[in-house]
C-alpha cells in the first residue's frame, strides 16, 4: 500500500498545482490564447496536443534516466499546458461562480478516477493494452478536429473521443498503480496526466452548463 500511498500523494500534488496555475491564468491575458487557437480545431487540437506529448516525453525521459532537471521541465511544460487550456476555459465564467466551478469539476472527476480504480481493482482484468487503445483514440481525436474544423457536427465527437481517451489512459495508469510496474514517480506522472486530460474535458462541459443557465 505504501507504494500506493507515495503515487497517489505524488499525482494529488501535481493535480493541485495545476488547478492554482488554471485558476491563475484565467485572470491574465494568456486565457484568450485558448479561444485563439480553438478558432481553428485542429489548431487547437494540435497546439494542445504537442505541449501534452512533448511534455510526457520529456518528463518521462526525464524520470526513466535520472536526469532531475529534464523531469523537471517536461512536467512543467505540462502544468503550462494544462493550465493554459483549463484556465482558458475558465476564463469564460464569472469570477464569483469559479470556485464552484471548479469544485464541481473536482468532484465529477474524482468520480470518473474512483470508477477507473473500482474497474481495475475490483474485476483483476488485464488493461496492459489500454495505453495503446488511448493512442488510437486520441488519433482519432487528430482525425474528428480535421472533420469539425469544417463541418460542426464532429466537434462534439472531437469532444466525446477526446474525454474517452483520457479515461481509458487514467485506467492504464491505475492499472500500472496496482501491478506495481512503474516508479511511484513515473506512476504519479502518468495519473496526474490522464487526470487532468479527464478534468479539462469535465471543466467543459460544467461551464457549458452553467452558461446556458
């Protein structure tokens, strides 16, 4: 349980950070750069998508070869982006309605992560090859952005693919979690990433919601 314990303290840490840094980002002007760039959803799509990666590789790299200061830019790279992203979205709220915002955006994903441990924990399947499943979806993703970019009915598609892939990725990680076959480190990377591929998603859908209203 303790290698457990460390990896989930490790993932919270970076997950906490990040939502500081969105919340920030949404009072500066760098919260327009999202709207720019999703003028264009493929622009979006793949703006957002190479940070992501980019940061994953370089962190990892990082980790995987002791190298303390590559681990450090590359997870910061992913804070950046991730920040950049949900404090983009943010920005679109009302200052006063941002805390329940993002604490209902909280909660609704640590629903989705407790379902992801329940589903990996509970039924002892192999989910080994969902990190490959999670490539294909997010190429897919690449492929919804070019279609919607023209024709707005494949947005919401871009949309749903997009937060099924980070949800089969958050179940890779958690599997990894319970075989044990990563670091604490590189296993609290790896959740923190899909969690906050899972929370953006979310974030979009509750300021939807409450702009409608």
């Amino acid at each position: 349980m303790r290698h457990e314990y460390k990896t989930i303290g490790i993932a919270s840490i970076l997950v906490a950070l990040n939502i500081v840094l969105m919340s920030f980002i949404a009072f500066t002007p760098l919260s327009a750069v999202t709207a720019y760039v999703f003028n264009h959803l493929i622009l979006g799509v793949l703006f957002f998508g190479v940070m992501i990666s980019g940061g994953v590789w370089i962190a990892k790299s990082g980790i995987k070869n002791n190298n303390n200061s590559k681990a450090f830019i590359g997870t910061g790279i992913l804070q950046f982006a991730y920040g950049l992203f949900g404090g983009g979205i943010l920005s679109l709220a009302p200052a006063n309605l941002m805390p329940i915002i993002l604490g209902i955006t909280f909660v609704l994903s640590l629903g989705i992560a407790v379902a992801s441990a329940a589903l990996v924990y509970f039924t002892k399947r192999d989910f080994s090859s969902w990190n490959m499943y999670s490539t294909y979806i997010f190429l897919g993703v690449a492929g919804m952005a070019l279609f919607g970019t023209f024709l707005p009915f494949f947005e919401a598609i871009t949309f749903f693919l997009a937060l099924i892939g980070f949800i089969v990725y958050l179940v890779y990680e958690i599997y990894i979690l319970r075989t044990r076959e990563a670091s604490p480190l590189m296993n609290g990377l790896g959740i923190y990433i899909a969690f906050m591929g899972v929370f953006v998603q979310v974030l979009q859908l509750v300021i939807r919601y409450y702009l409608e209203e």
